[in-house]
C-alpha cells in the first residue's frame, strides 16, 4: 500500500536562501511514513505493546529538484520487499 501526503513548505523549512532543508525534508518524510504505520493493523501503539519496535535502518532518497518557499511537495512511502523478520518502507 502506498500513501501519499503533500506538505506545504514555508518560509521556516527553508535556509538563507530560500531553499528546503534535509532536515526538513526528513521530517516531512518521517512524517508520511508515521502515517502509513499508523493506518495499518501495526500501528506504533500496536508494536509497542507488543514489546516490538519500528526502526528505519535503511534510507534510498532522490530529490529532482531543490523546493523552494511556498511550494508544494508530494511525499509518498510504501513498502519495498523484505528479507526474513524484516519490513522496509521506501519513501520519495
């Protein structure tokens, strides 16, 4: 399953030259995926008390191009395939 949001990038996601900051984008991807998780029967709460935990150990990222103010961006995470006792969640 795929989800998708799209963010709004203000003037206080950006650096001294108007463009978005990494750290912002992670955020706004971090985001995505906390919602994918949390619309799904694992939910963060449902792992939790299981004793279980989510962590992203792997990243893959392309930016086609820098985001500027004011823009708006399309975040979209799904999951790729995995190995063993393992779940991988791609975003873009």
């Amino acid at each position: 399953m795929k989800c998708t949001e799209i963010y709004k990038v203000d003037l206080h996601h950006c650096d001294a030259s108007g463009s978005l900051r990494v750290s912002e984008l992670l955020r706004f991807m971090q985001e995505c995926s906390t919602k994918d998780l949390s619309d799904s029967p694992m939910s963060q709460r449902a792992l939790f008390e299981g004793g279980r935990s989510y962590v992203l150990c792997k990243l893959n990222m392309s930016v086609y191009r820098s985001a500027r103010a004011y823009d708006e961006i399309e975040i979209s995470t799904w999951p790729s395939e995995s190995r063993g006792v393992s779940m991988t969640i791609c975003s873009w």
